[in-house]
C-alpha cells in the first residue's frame, strides 16, 4: 500500500521555512496516511495551454532579383513554426515519491537507531535478540513511521514542465 503526507509534515516539527533552524517549533509530526486512488497527488492545472502552429509560404517573385535569388514560383518555400509542449513523466516520478514513503515495505530491522535491540551486548543465547522484531503483517494508518523513514510528498502546486520549440527554415 502506498502512502502520504502532506507537503508541510515533510518538514516535521521543525515546520515549514523552519528547516536547518535549530529550535524551530511551528509543525507537528510527521503522520502517513494512506494514499487511495480517489487521491490527488497535487492540484491539477488547467492553464496548461499548448498551440502548436505552423505557416509555410511559397513566393512568386515578378521582380528579376526575386526570381534570381529564390528562383521561379513554386521552387522556393518559407517554413516556420512554434509549440510548446508538456513533460508527461508518467508512472515513475509518483511512484518515486509515494513507494519512498513507509506502507508499500514493512521495516523488520533491528539496530540502535530503531532502539529495538534491548540490551548489549547481544549475545548468541540471547536468542529472542537475534530474531525479527515484533511487526504488523499489514500497514497501520495513520502511523508516524520510523525515524530511519524517508518522507516524500508533492508540492500541492506542482507545475509541469514544457518546452517551448522555434524553427524556421528555407527549401
């Protein structure tokens, strides 16, 4: 299962504009939900406008430098053009961020970060150490993750990339 935070947790206590100021205390606590198709993963934007156009001209000079230079009507033509066009990322960037989060994995780690490993030193009688921690089989919502966790969401307002495109040419 995939899940989500909304763009201001990613910052955690520290807050929004908080982040590498020791002592910032304007958020709250990371918590993951989890995400459902009927979700949005950012605004969508409806200005996304995207002509494409296209002009060619084939001259017919009368004068003699006209004709010297670009020849009889018909043999020389003027092209140009211009569009702009939007970066359809497709499944890879939201699956990036969102199977980043904690959810679609079940951390089954032991370590001192995590401080799940009781008692050092850690010794082969010990053996209720040596195994797995206790672990949900599914995803627990809302949960707060671990702190060995990334968290990963999108700026509600996204804007997607484009390209604008020129050309001009003489046949």
């Amino acid at each position: 299962m995939l899940s989500q935070t909304t763009f201001d947790e990613l910052f955690g206590i520290s807050g929004p504009g908080g982040l590498f100021k020791p002592g910032a205390s304007g958020g709250k606590v990371t918590t993951f939900t989890q995400f459902k198709s009927s979700t949005n993963a950012y605004n969508t934007d409806y200005k996304n406008f995207a002509p494409s156009l296209g002009v060619a001209w084939s001259p017919n000079f009368k004068n003699s430098l006209g004709k010297f230079i670009f020849g009889q009507g018909g043999q020389t033509v003027f092209r140009g053009g211009y569009s702009i066009a939007y970066n359809r990322e497709g499944m890879n960037v939201f699956q990036s961020i969102y199977a980043s989060n904690p959810g679609l994995t079940i951390d089954a780690s032991r370590n001192l970060t995590l401080n799940n490993l009781g008692t050092l030193p850690i010794l082969f009688r010990n053996k209720n150490q040596l195994a797995q921690p206790a672990f949900p089989t599914t995803p627990i919502y809302p949960n707060e993750g671990l702190i060995t966790n990334s968290a990963n969401a999108f700026n509600p307002n996204l804007k997607i990339g484009y390209v604008q495109s020129w050309s001009f040419c003489i046949q």
